[in-house]
C-alpha cells in the first residue's frame, strides 16, 4: 500500500524514457550522498551534462527530490527480495507507487527485476515505523509530534509535498494586475497569491528566468511565506534599515520596494559569493537605496558605526531549514539534533549582535525558516531576558498545512 503523500508527490511526467532515467540514476548517486545540499549537487550535475533542456532538467530534479522525500518509505521497497535499495531500485520503487504497471516499466527492467517489482506492488506501509511511514528521521517525527500534537500528521504531509512556484511583484515597476496579464498572454498560469498583495502563485514550474517580467525586473522568485516578513518589519520610505543575514538578496529587494527606493537600506553578510548573486537582483530591480557590505562575522568593526541607529533590522537567521523541506527534502536527512543545537546557540549569538544596530524606539525582527521552538521561541525568550531594553510586540508563524507557504518564525521587537 502506498501513502497519500508519496501519491500526489510523484512525478507529474514519468522517467520512462531510458536516457532520462538513467540521468536521474546519476544524479541521485550523488545526492544519495548528502555531502553538499541537493540544489546545489543538482547545478553542479545540470552544468556537466549540458545538453539537457528545460523540461528535462525539470523531470531529473522532481524524481530525484521526490526519491528524498519519501526516502524511508522507498527505501524499505528497494530492499525487499533482498535486493539493495540503490538508485536504480528507488526510482524504479517511485515510478511503480506513482502507479506505473509492470508493462511500462518493461523497457527499464533488468532481469529478474519484474519479481521484485510485484512485490513492490503488494508491500504495506503498515509493517513500518511511524517515522518511518512518515519519511522522516526517528528524532524529527519525535520533536514535531511533541511540538505540534495533533497537527503534526498534516504538517508532515504537507512537507512531503513539492512546493509551488510564487514570485513577488516588482511594485516599483509594474502592478500585480499586469503582471498576471503579461503571463497569461504567454500561456503562463498564475493567480493571486493569498496572504501577500503582491504575490503571486504559478501553475505547475515553467521556466521564468527567460521571460521578459524576470528579465527586466518586474517579478522575482519568492516563497509568499518569505514576503510576509517584510510586511511584518513594514519599513517605511526615508528609513535606515538593515537586513542583518542578506544572503543572496530576496528579502533585501522586498524591502528596499516597501521604502519606495528611499532612505538607507544595508544588507550584511560574511558570504562574498551569496552577495555577488545579489547584484544581478539589484541591477533588475531598479533599487539604488541598497548597500550591499560584506562583513567578517557579527562582531565586525564596521557595524560598530551603526550601532543605534537603524529604524529597522530584519534577522533571518542561519537555521536548519525545516520548514522548507518541501523545496530541500535533503535537509531532514543532513540536519541532527546537534546541529540544531549548534545553530540555536549562534542565533543568539547573531540576534544579540544585530541588536545592537537598532535605535531608541526602533523595531527588530528575528526570523527563521525553522519549525523547532528551539531556534525559535526558545532563541526569541534568552533574548528578551538579556535585554531589558527590547519587549516583544508579536510572533507569526506561516505553516505550508495551513497556509500554504514554507514553514516561517517571526518575531516582532521595540526598543524602548
């Protein structure tokens, strides 16, 4: 019997071509490893095997992550008759619980396979783990279910889903409205995102990045759980601002956009190459409010000007990414509970530092693409209790069960 999730995750277009299965036969080699995150792992492999188009690259990258989605569960299938469960045997186990017959499949098989298959057909999810059934880690499934209750089944669910394609609107160079038109005229479906005014929601993951609204940036890639922290900071026009962990920029452009291009608007971090993606960004986008500054660590000597006088810091902090596991499934497989520890402790680290930066009166927000109340809530309250000067305005959560969205922490705070 297979699960409802792995069901609906599977591979909208089938590897039955031969050439393409083994391609996503090598890749999932080398994601299988785990020694660097599988987008990344993913470019690499797409840049070494130049010849693969669009749609290709697309149905490569969907069977392999749904391969780590439900890795457990295929892995226990690729075992039975006592085989291994190799790449072969998990994108073969995948393609017969998406619900592809043994006729199909012939032109894959290799001798002997088809007995195996049969029994992959009348396996029963039943005989595993609850862990196990829910394609996760033992201490993840554990830490979510004490952490949600009876949430937690409809949280797992939805992370063992492939996210959907959301942008956010350049509103300094178009508006929602014509932006839909503009897809619409070019056969690409889209609405209305449903939290953000201006987000929107792509049907099914066509290639933007040729298209004239990207190119000319009018629309960028941006989960809508990811846009509702700049409109949670609200920065208005002529402030300073600082975004503390920039990166390659996404949450920079959103809002130096809120500023209307005013004001001052900082975006700090000790990567060199995840601020170099960040000019391309900044030269579509239009924004010249944007100063892009590379620093050593959060002790660095040229944040010591600018302590007290930010109106505004954003701290999306370095985290272990759960609450993005239905666009990096590799992540519940790399993160352990020592590496949360190990993070949660240089958030604090990070969020005391950027503190520093902001004004008498001036608003602070600590965020985390995380589901753990320990770099959560458990960061946010050492805080608070170290800082006599900062009390606590509101927290928000963005959960894709219900919202839709990645899985996001906000916390809101004023310094007196």
């Amino acid at each position: 019997m297979m699960t409802a999730a792995l069901k609906t995750a599977a591979p909208k277009v089938s590897l039955l071509k031969p050439v393409l299965f083994h391609r996503a036969e090598a890749a999932l080699e080398i994601l299988l490893s785990f020694a660097y995150p599988a987008d990344t792992t993913l470019s690499r492999y797409f840049r070494s095997n130049p010849g693969m188009g669009h749609t290709e690259r697309g149905i490569v990258a969907e069977a392999s992550f749904s391969v780590l989605r439900h890795l457990r569960t295929l892995r226990a299938r690729a075992e039975l008759e006592g085989g291994r469960a190799t790449p072969r045997r998990l994108l073969l186990a995948a393609l017969s619980c998406e619900g592809r017959n043994l006729r199909e499949l012939e032109p894959l098989l290799k001798k002997d396979e088809a007995i195996w298959l049969a029994s992959v057909k009348r396996f029963d999810d039943a005989a595993l783990s609850p862990a196990a059934r829910r394609n996760l880690p033992d201490w993840l499934s554990e830490r979510l279910d004490a952490e949600y209750g009876e949430a937690a089944d409809a949280l797992i669910r939805a992370l063992n889903q492939s996210a959907p394609l959301d942008m956010r609107v350049n509103l300094l160079k178009t508006t929602r409205e014509d932006a839909l038109a503009a897809f619409a005229a070019d056969g690409i479906l889209a609405r209305p995102g449903e939290h953000a005014p201006f987000a929107l929601r792509l049907t099914g993951k066509p290639d933007v990045s040729r298209h004239p609204l990207f190119l000319q940036g009018q629309v960028e890639v941006q989960d809508e759980g990811s846009q509702l922290l700049g409109l949670l900071l609200a920065p208005r026009r002529g402030e300073a601002v600082a975004d503390f962990c920039a990166g390659a920029g996404g949450k920079t452009l959103l809002l130096g956009m809120l500023m209307r291009n005013t004001g001052r608007l900082y975006a700090f971090d000790v990567s060199e190459k995840r601020l170099e993606k960040l000019k391309p960004r900044l030269a579509r986008s239009g924004l010249s409010n944007v100063h892009p500054v590379r620093i050593d660590s959060e002790s660095d000597a040229r944040l010591k000007r600018l302590r007290g006088k930010m109106d505004r810091v954003l701290v999306d902090a370095p985290c272990s990414g759960l609450g993005t596991l239905r666009r990096n499934p590799d992540l519940k497989w790399r993160q352990t509970p020592e590496s949360v520890t190990e993070l949660a402790a240089r958030q604090r680290g990070i969020l005391a530092a950027a503190a520093r930066l902001v004004r008498p009166g001036g608003t602070l927000l600590y965020a985390t693409c995380s589901l753990l109340r320990e770099e959560n809530e458990a960061v946010t309250e050492s805080f608070l209790g170290e800082s006599a000067d900062f009390s606590l305005l509101e927290t928000r959560r963005s959960l894709p069960h219900t919202h839709g969205t990645d899985g996001f922490y906000a916390a809101l705070m004023r310094r007196a």
